[in-house]
C-alpha cells in the first residue's frame, strides 16, 4: 500500500515536471520568435571588453591627427653660412650652482641618412666648428667622458627655403648653438635606457613622403629650442613642468605628430620619472624639484639626450627673501627634438660612434640599475609623472592654452640666480 502511494506521488511529480519542462519551452521558443521579428541594437564597441567584441566588430583605430594641431612653438634651425659650416659650443651644468662649464674633448658628429657626414673635437673652451654642410635634417651626436647629447637640428641657407618663412635671428649666427650635456653621473644609466629603447630601424620615414605629408605638415616657427640656445626651463607655479617635443620629419623637415615617445628625467644616477608625449608633442611632468638634470627620450619615434637646468616657479622663488633675480630667461618651457630612427638605430650606433655607443656590447645597456624601470615597463612605486586625457602620474593640459599661458607667464617673469643678502654667490638648492 505504502509501494502504490508512493509510486502516484513519484507519477504525480514526473508529470508535473513535465509540463513545467514544456511550458518553459514554449515560453522561451516564443519570445525568441517575438525577439526574431525585432532587429536587434547595434553594438557599441565601448560598451563592451574586446574579448566579448571579437568576432562581431574590429577594433576601431585612432584617428589620424590633424597636421595643424602638431605642435611648432618653436625651431630646430640653424643658419648655415657662406661656407656650409656653423659654430657650436658644449657645456656641463656644474651643481650645485647651474654654472656651465666646458665639455672639453667630446667627439662631436653629424649624421644625415644614417651615415657620419661631418666629425669634430670640442676644444677647451667647448667649442666646435664644422663645414662643407647643406640644408636637411642632421642628427647631432656628442659623446665621451664628460657626457653625452643627442637630438636633432635643420640645417638651413640664409635667405632661401625655410630661414625665407621662418628666419633664425641673427645673433644665433655666430654662436649656432649652446648645449648642455647628460651629466657624468647620469650617463650609465642614460645609456642603459636609450639601448633598452633603441629602435631596430626607421618604421617612418623610409618611404619618398607622400603630397600630404610635404604640404600639410607645420614647420617650426619663433624662437630656437631649449637644446640649441639655452638649458634652463622654469616649474609652473603647480610644480609641473610643461613642454614639448617636436619630431622632424628627416624627408621635409616638418614638424610630425608623435607616435610612440617617453621622456625619462635622471638626476645623481637615479631615474626619477617619465611621462609619455601625446599625439601633437606636448608633455606634463609632475613631482620635478629645482635642480639639474638629465633627460632621455625612448621609443621608435627616436632618442634624444641632454642636460637642463629646472629653475622653481616665478612665485616659488619671490618668497624666498635671500634671493634677488638678476635676469631674464629666453625661454621658461622645455621643447626638445629627438634623433630620428633613421640616424640612430640598433643597426649603425656602434659605427656612428666608432663603438662607443654599441648597444651590442656588455658595456652598452648593462646591467639593471636601481631606480630605473625597464623601458615600456610599469614605473616603480612613487615615481613621479605625468600625461594628458587621463595618462597615469600626472595632470592634464585642456585644450592649447596650457604651454600658452606658461609662455605668457614666463615672458613677464625674471628668472636668475640668485645673490644672497651677503653679497656672495648663492643659488637655491640643487
């Protein structure tokens, strides 16, 4: 009897189950038909992660720049004279003081198609010479005990081409250019990153440059850049320090948008942060202090290296009573342009620099230093940095009155060191 109940109650329980089963089937075969009749919403790739968008859209890719919007607050030139030639001088920035003192022995060479067309010694003084030169892009490599500098330059005729549109003023003509190196004590590690980060090649400007590319682009205008005519760069008054790289495109000398670029800033051997430069040159670094020192950029759009002199903000410095300011800085931002990855690259730095710089050796990148990432790398904890839209460390710069208003700001200020109330020399701390 027990058997029978609960054979019904099993009976019983089956059936039910069974219709729900087909209820629910029905249920859902007839939305799905109702769902057929109704064209589904068109997906969003930003609404979803890019593994669920695989197989539905492609990744949609950036936008090219507007030529117009690349950066050209300033000029890479310099005015060749009768002879092809120009003259230079090198300097190291001595701390704590920011006094300049001569770079004495450097090897100094010009590269133009990745090969060494001119090649000279800086005298005593830091001085240097070269001739025989005509107009394009040349990188400017300068090496030995002291230091290092890397970056480039157009060279140009006097009344003709680009000096016509944008003409180099005339006191640059005797002295064409006034560097600062990468400090003795930078160069290891600055050394170590340009050959972690060292291009294999050219991935830009192999090719014969397209209409667009010879017509569009901007050429620099205004005074010369940081590298050729001075080193010192001045902190907003927020502390960050605001600038830009411009890249040069080697075929036509204009001004290119960024692709692939970190600035690194080095100071007593120690990496002390990076900011990657956006699309149209600009950059943001946050958490510098005033002081020397030494920058490297990394990345397939080029390598530069140099020193500079971060002076603090103009309210920064008219606190501090001990201090009287004494002159006028050309300048206030820093604008830097890197050599192009067709005058320096994995496959000719070694014989550019009849082997002082091969990346190939074990005294090229060496061993991992304390203090610097690796290159493309996650920085460490607490390192300074900044960006644009967003980019990790660091603030951002709206629209293009940021380097506007730090123009503007700078051109009203007074910037020097400083003389303290005892009449004997004195600079803030560096």
């Amino acid at each position: 009897m027990k058997f029978r109940k609960s054979l019904t109650s099993y009976m019983a329980f089956g059936l039910a189950v069974f219709f729900t089963v087909g209820s629910m089937y029905t249920t859902v075969d007839a939305a799905s038909q109702d769902e057929s009749q109704v064209p589904p919403a068109p997906l969003e790739f930003g609404d979803v992660s890019p593994a669920t968008a695989t197989g539905l859209i492609a990744p949609l890719a950036p936008e090219p720049i507007d030529p117009g919007s690349v950066l050209h607050s300033r000029q890479q030139q310099i005015t060749l004279d009768a002879n092809g030639g120009f003259n230079g001088r090198l300097s190291s920035l001595q701390k704590p003081t920011g006094n300049l003192a001569a770079a004495s022995g450097m090897a100094v060479k010009l590269v133009r198609n990745g090969a060494v067309i001119a090649s000279t010694v800086t005298n005593e003084d830091g001085g240097f010479s070269v001739t025989g030169l005509s107009e394009g892009v040349v990188a400017l490599l300068a090496y030995g005990e002291s230091g290092l500098l890397m970056y480039s330059v157009q060279l140009v005729k006097e009344a003709e081409g680009l000096a016509a549109a944008t003409p180099v003023k005339a006191e640059t003509v005797q002295l064409s250019l006034s560097s600062a190196i990468v400090a003795s004590s930078d160069v290891v590690l600055a050394r170590q990153l340009i050959f972690d980060g060292l291009p294999e090649r050219d991935h830009r400007f192999a090719a014969a440059a397209s209409e667009a590319e010879a017509s569009d682009y901007p050429f620099g205008t205004g005074e010369s850049s940081t590298s050729l005519v001075h080193h010192q760069v001045q902190l907003r008054p927020d502390g960050a320090l605001v600038g830009e790289v411009n890249l040069l495109d080697t075929r036509t000398g204009r001004h290119r948008e960024i692709v692939d670029l970190t600035l690194h800033f080095l100071r007593d051997g120690q990496h002390l942060g990076a900011t990657e430069v956006a699309a149209d040159g600009r950059f943001v670094m946050s958490g510098l202090t005033p002081g020397i020192y030494s920058i490297v950029t990394t990345g397939d759009d080029g390598i530069l290296a140099m020193g500079i002199d971060v002076l603090g903000s103009q309210a920064q410095v008219g606190k501090n009573d001990k201090y009287m300011l004494t002159s006028v800085a050309q300048q206030l931002d820093l604008v830097v342009c890197p050599v192009n990855a067709e005058n320096f690259n994995q496959g000719n730095a070694a014989d550019l620099t009849d082997g002082a710089l091969d990346p190939t050796t074990p005294g090229g990148a060496g061993a991992p230093i304390a203090g610097a990432p690796p290159v493309g790398g996650p920085m460490a904890a607490g390192t300074p940095g900044g960006g644009f839209g967003g980019s990790s460390g660091g603030g951002g710069v709206g629209g293009g009155g940021g380097l506007g208003a730090l123009l503007a700001a700078g051109a009203a200020g007074a910037i020097g060191y400083a003389i303290g109330d005892d009449n004997n020399p004195a600079s803030p701390a560096r």
